[in-house]
C-alpha cells in the first residue's frame, strides 16, 4: 500500500507534466487506507491539485461497498467479467460498465449489450480485448473471434447500444496495425515509476498483441477522428 504523501506527490508529478485527467486503478482501491485517509481522500487531492476529471475501476463484487463508501468520482467503471456477474449490477446508482472481452465470455456480449441498454443507471459500456500476457494467452480471441466481436461492436454502436469504444478506435483494433501514441498517457506504476507505456515490460511484445482499446482510441485521436475527438470531449470535457 502506497502512502498518502506518495499517491499526492505522484499525482503532482502528472500534473506537472501536463496531465489533466486522472485514471486511479488498482483491485486493493477500495480497501487503501493511510492513518485517517481512505479511497474518496485521494480523488479529492486530485481535484485540489487540478484534475478536472477522476475515473476508476470497481469489480462488480465491490461495486456496493463502493457505493457506501461514496467516494466522489466522475467516472466509475464497473469491471464485469460476463453476464455472471450482471446481477452484481442494480438500478440506483449511475455506473459505467467495462468487460475485457476474451476467448471465454465473448459469446456473451450480445446479451450485456442489452442489459446495458435496458439498465437506466448504465452511461455506457466499454471494451477491451484480453491481452495475452504469460501464462494467460488461452484466454485471447483468436484473429477470426476478435474480427467477429468488434463487427458485433461496431453494428451495435451504430444501432444506439450504449458502447464507450468509437467506431474509428475499433477497427484499430480489428488488426492492430497503426501506430501507437500510449506515451501521451503518464503511467505511473505502484513503486512510483513512471512509464510512457502501460506495461511494465516493454520487451515483452505486448504492445503487438495489445488489448486495451486506449491504445486504439488514441490513435484516433491522434488522426483527428471526430468520432473519438467528440466522444472523449463528452466524457471527458
Ligand atoms: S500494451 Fe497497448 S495500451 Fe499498453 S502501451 Fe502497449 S500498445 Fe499501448
């Protein structure tokens, strides 16, 4: 566990080179915890400091302590793992919903699409696509699964389901043939290393078998795609 000092020296150093949004992950969020400060304490640094927009991610099984907690957020993803995990999610507090889509639950996103659209407390749901790190690369969608499901994606967006991941970012993703902009983000790692790339290893060949649809998104962004460009001033402005 990171100490408070440390999280707010962090979140200066970011700001100071230019961050202005600010991701906070991490499984064991909910339960941090230094002397007399919790979770909320250290988004509310954050806002004091400058950030004008604060997002994290909750598994659905801390999803109701979260709300006790109550910690101010602008956005909250709900990282669910398949539908198992939908009754996890009820109606009476605003939530986004996030699903790494992989070899085991992508038969399932047609039916989270339409909870997720029928679900009045849902904003949105995004994807990304299981990166095959050591040890777990059973769990990748093979080239035809993942052409498959960004198709589904795609034709669901533009039918009006609820999906965060632009049009342009997902058919980055079909192939992951472009090139990447990730050290726009400042990733900063648990022992207060910071990184212009999002995995800990960089020769460890993720980045060409990547994932996280924020590789693709920024892109995009990069491309001037107005698709991304709006939707990342909706969310995010
Ligand atoms: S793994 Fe993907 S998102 Fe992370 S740095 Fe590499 S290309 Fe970017």
């Amino acid at each position: 566990m990171k100490s408070y000092d440390d999280i707010v020296r962090d979140l200066k150093a970011c700001y100071d080179k230019g961050a202005r949004i600010l991701d906070i992950e991490g499984v064991n969020l909910i339960d941090w915890k230094d002397k007399d400060k919790q979770v909320g304490d250290i988004f509310e640094a954050a806002r004091k400091i400058g950030f004008y927009n604060t997002s994290t991610m909750v598994p659905a099984k801390f999803w109701q302590r979260w709300k006790e907690i109550d910690a101010k957020v602008d956005i909250i993803w709900v990282s669910i793992s398949g539908e198992k995990d939908l009754p996890l999610i009820d109606n009476d507090r605003k939530a986004s919903l996030y699903m790494v889509v992989n070899a085991n639950n992508y038969k399932e996103i047609e039916r989270i699409l339409d909870f997720a659209k029928s679900h009045k407390n849902i904003d949105q749901i995004a994807f990304n696509f299981h990166t095959p790190f050591k040890g777990s690369e059973e769990m990748a969608l093979s080239q035809e699964q993942r052409t498959s499901v960004i198709e589904l994606l795609i034709s669901s967006k533009k039918k009006g389901y609820p999906i965060m991941n632009t049009v342009s970012g997902l058919k980055n993703m079909l192939n992951l043939n472009f090139k990447r902009y990730c050290w726009i983000c400042n990733f900063v790692y648990c022992d207060g290393r910071q990184s212009p790339i999002c995995i800990d290893n960089k020769d460890s060949g993720m980045c060409d078998k990547c994932g996280f649809s924020m590789a693709g998104e920024m892109n995009a962004v990069f491309r001037f795609k107005p698709d991304t460009i709006l939707t990342g001033l909706k969310s995010r402005g």
